[in-house]
C-alpha cells in the first residue's frame, strides 16, 4: 500500500471526503457490512412501507437508499446517522400536495421531487449560515426524552402488525385503542411468525452481540413464505416489487411552481434540520464520536439533492433506521455503503424474491428497534440527579408519543434553549468565605457572610446582560444592607463573566454609585484583558478606578490591606 493510501486509511489525510468513514476501523469492517446488509433486509420494505403514507410508486421507496444514502455517507459528517425516507415528512408532504395533484400521478411524484430539491437547497443555504450550531442547544435531558418517546411510538405502533390486524383510528392514543378493540381478531399464524422471529433475533443476542438476528429472520422468513405459500394462509407479505435503476433529470417542473411548494419545504426543512441533528449528536454522545454540524447539513442537502434527481420524495435523518445500523453493530458510514450495494443488486436482480417478505417479520424487527430507543437507564439517571431535568425529558417524550414526532423535536429545541436562558438569567451566585484553614469556600449568598471583617466577596456565574443585570444588582445591594459588622469593599469575582453588554454595564455603573453612597467601593477581582477592554468601552474602568481592578482574589485583598493601613495611620 502506498504512503498516501495509508495516510487515507488511517485519516491523517485531511478530506472534505468520507469523513464519516475515515480512519478504517479494520477489526469492523465485517461487522459494519453485515449491518448495512440487516439495514438492507429491513430498511427496504419498511421504506416502500412509507410510499403508502406519501402515495408515491413503490419503487420510490427503494430510491430512497440508493443514491441519498451514497450522498450521505459520501459528503457527511456523523458516522451514524442514516439517511432514507421517514414517515414524518413523508406524511407532511402527502397533507400538502394531495389538493395540489392526484397522488400517484407523475405531476404528484414530480412535486415530491421538487420538495425535495427545494428543501436541499435550504439545507445548503443553512450551511452557508453556519446554522448547524443550532444542535448544541439540544441538551443530553431532551435528547434522551426525544429518543425514548421516539422508541415508544416505534414499538407500539408496530403490534398492530406483529398480530395481523389492520391499522385503524386516528393519532396514537386512536390507534392503539382501535387495536385493542380488535384483538379477538388478531391473525395467529402472523402472531406465530412474530414469536418467531422475536426468539431468533432475542435468542441470537445471547448468543453473541453482533449476532445477525434480524438478517437472519428475514432471509428464514422469505424462504418458508416462498415454500408455503403463506399468502394463501392470510398472512400479508410485502407483494409485487418492480425492479430497474432510476433515471436521473431534474424536476420537470417551472417557476411557478415554486411557490405552492416553499411552504411545505420549509416545514421539512426545520424537521430535516432538528431531527437529524438530534439523531447524530444522540449517537456521538452515546460512543464519545464528533461530528461537523455544518458539514452534515452538505451531506443532508446533497442527498435531498439525490432523491430529487432520481425521481423520489424527500429524505431525512431516521432515529429508527440510524437504530437498526446500531443495533447490528454498525458504527460508521460503511455500513451505509454496504446497503447501498445491497439496494442495488436488489433492483437489478432481487425484487421478485423480497416480494414475499411477510409483513409480521418487518413489523417485529421494528418493534425491537423502538425498544432499544427507550432509554430508561438514562432517564432513571437524570431522574436521580435532577427531577426537574426528568420532568422536561418526560414532556418531550410525551410529546413525541402523543402529539407527532417533529412536534416533540421542536420542544426539545425549545426546552433546551429556555434551560439555557433560565441558567444566564438566574445563574449560581455564591460569596467567598475564607474558612479557619485558609482554604475558600463558596457558600450560598447571604447577609453577614464576610470573607474577612469589611470585605464581601461576590461571585456570580454567568456574563452579565440585559435580563439577568437586574437579578445580579439586586442580590448584591442585599449583602451589604444591614449588617453588624460594616462593609468597606464589595468585590466581585468575575471569574466567571466573560461578556458585559449595555445594559448590564449602565447597571453595574448604578450598583457603584448606590454603594459608594453607603461608603462601601465596588472592586473587581479575575479582571481578564478581554473583560478589561468591554469595561473601557463602557466607560467602566474609569467610573470604578483602574486602582479597583485586579487580576487575583490575592491581589486584591492585598490592596485592601494597604488601603486600611493608610486610613488607620491617618
């Protein structure tokens, strides 16, 4: 092998390529393509599942994990996250372009494509903005909230196929209740084919954990449908597949359509955005990986990009899919080409053997799926640390169960943003109080706390700004009203303030005059040159004396010292 090829293979060749591939785990390469093989066997009729829901032809569904899976896993950054038809935005784009074409027409699958295209172009334009930071704010608490209810919809949602009955009623809560109702009528030798299959893949896991059970059941599953004729016993199999490679053009389509479209892009846009985001970064905390916010969005968008090329609807970063890799064992974008390969040797050669694939198998490999995302370990460990972290993790889930899954992402930003908001707003104070060891002590504000005679020392946690300005001034003329013992200097301990904005530094310049009224001097202590520079620009430094900043809490109860000295000799 040549230098440059092993430079490749060990990544320390810097590519705009495969990043979510490069550097080769070889001890995983058979583990990553049998993984991409099971995502094959059950990712393929679950995504011609999805072309019912946006009443596109069966074959688009199988477009779906050709050429946007290549795109992916070529141009993106998680080495996880899959790419592929979801039935989220599947069913938004099914509500908007029913009244606009008749579905399954070629108008109506060429709007689908134009979705898609619309919606890659502001994935694209999204990257240029650098809008993938929007992913830091959803925290680990949401994350797992998300993911669990996600795994409660998936699971549930599939019993209704694991015992052959039909699928009826209206939301979640409707259609589990028209299950129930109709359980005297579940269809027992489809029941039986579950069973089945649930002891394969349960049974192989104990056996080894990469074990591909799945793959397993599905090939069993495919030969005795074929042998028995199971169609004939009423079991559902997945029917009539017609094979052949896409043909790649551009919508056929003209400007005007473009704005009957824009809305519903845009919807699938922010769902893209928010759940693929919240799938990677569930993945890359889950196995210590990093990964390129912005450099997903290029593969997100190039993959749309693909789907609409290739004649299919738009695709989106699957939590259950992304699932499926994981839990063969997948752990890197090479599984992804492996499926890729494996979608294509089906188009070509294999749909007429998938088309006896009985549906029982399918919905029980996805019902395992939709277990495995309950992360409950997780959850009773957030509930141990804080309730009020678990609280928002639940209301997410919920979410996600009862109300739609884009829904309980949208919550999860916005939950993830206001616990951000409410630390800067009410963020941890404390004062410093020298205890008989001469170690510091932060303890919990309160008048009389000194950290000698004359000296309050106030730390507080955040930067100042406009809405927290208030809080910060109120707790800090409350540690000096009152007290026994007289205060001479108030310093603050900006150790943790990073930033001072307007607001905040018109306050601070009044915390100053209403303390120098009762004879007590503001003193800053942590002082860094950037903090320096925004106190200069605020006319700070000037206002509190450059003899009243310092850069260490040694430093300035030395210039204390000094200053009692001179006034005792005086």
């Amino acid at each position: 092998m040549s230098a440059s090829l092993k430079k490749i293979a060990s990544g320390q060749l810097r590519m705009p390529l495969f990043h979510g591939i490069l550097p080769f785990d070889r001890s995983r390469i058979w583990a990553d393509v049998a993984a991409g093989m099971t995502l094959a066997a059950v990712g393929i009729p679950e995504v011609m599942g999805y072309t019912k829901i946006i009443e596109t032809p069966v074959i688009t569904g199988l477009y779906t994990m050709f050429l946007p899976v290549l795109a992916f896993a070529i141009f993106g950054s998680s080495r996880h996250l899959v790419v592929a038809a979801d039935s989220a935005t599947a069913v938004m784009v099914a509500t908007a372009l029913t009244s606009l074409a008749a579905p399954y027409s070629p108008r109506y699958v060429t709007l689908t494509a134009l979705v898609a295209l619309v919606a890659g172009a502001m994935l694209l334009l999204a990257r240029l903005l650098r809008l993938g930071f929007l992913s830091d704010f959803l925290s680990r608490t949401v994350l797992a909230g998300f993911l669990t209810g996600v795994g409660v919809q998936v699971a549930l949602g599939q019993l209704h196929g694991m015992l052959g009955l039909e699928k009826g009623g209206n939301g979640f809560l409707g259609s589990q209740l028209f299950m129930f109702q109709h359980l005297p009528e579940t269809h027992w030798p489809s029941a039986i084919i579950s069973l089945c299959v649930l002891a394969v893949i349960i049974g192989g896991k104990r056996i080894a954990d990469h074990f591909p059970g799945a793959l397993l059941a599905v090939v069993a599953a495919i030969a005795v449908s074929f042998a028995f004729h199971l169609e004939k016993s009423g079991v559902k199999i997945v029917g009539e597949v017609p094979g052949g490679l896409p043909r790649l053009h551009l919508p056929d389509v003209s400007w005007n359509d473009l704005p009957i479209v824009l809305s519903v892009s845009l919807s699938c846009f922010i769902v893209i955005l928010a759940q693929s985001a919240a799938t990677s970064r569930a993945y890359a905390l889950r196995y210590r990986d990093q990964f390129d916010e912005n450099r997903d969005l290029v593969g997100l968008a190039l993959a749309n990009a693909a789907a609409a090329c290739s004649g299919t609807f738009v695709v989106n970063g699957s939590p259950t899919k992304t699932a499926i890799v994981d839990v063969a064992g997948g752990r890197s974008q090479l599984s992804h080409l492996a499926t890729a390969t494996v979608v294509l040797l089906v188009l070509l050669f294999l749909t007429g053997p998938l088309s006896y694939l009985p549906e029982p198998v399918l919905a029980t490999i996805v019902f395992l799926i939709g277990v495995k995302l309950i992360d409950y370990r997780g959850l009773s460990e957030i509930y141990r640390k804080s309730q009020e972290e678990f609280r928002l993790a639940i209301i997410t889930a919920a979410t996600v169960v009862f109300i739609g899954v884009e829904e309980g992402i949208l919550l999860a930003v916005v939950l993830s943003l206001l616990e951000h908001v409410r630390h800067g707003y009410r963020p941890h104070t404390a004062v410093l109080v020298r205890h008989p060891d001469d170690h510091w002590w932060m303890e919990k504000p309160s008048p009389g706390k000194l950290a000698e005679p004359g000296v309050v020392i106030y730390w507080f946690g955040a930067d100042l700004y406009y809405a927290n300005a208030n809080y910060f001034a109120e707790r800090a003329r409350a540690l000096v009203i009152d007290l026994e013992t007289p205060v001479h200097w108030f310093v603050l301990d900006a150790g943790a303030i990073a930033a001072i904005d307007c607001s905040a530094g018109s306050t601070l310049g009044e915390l100053h005059q209403d303390l120098a009224a009762k004879g007590v001097s503001l003193v800053l202590a942590h002082v860094n040159d950037e903090l320096r520079r925004q106190l200069d620009r605020h006319g700070l430094t000037e206002i509190i004396g450059t003899d009243r900043l310092f850069e260490t809490i040694r430093e300035c109860l030395a210039a204390y010292h000094a200053d009692a000295n001179i006034q005792a000799k005086s």
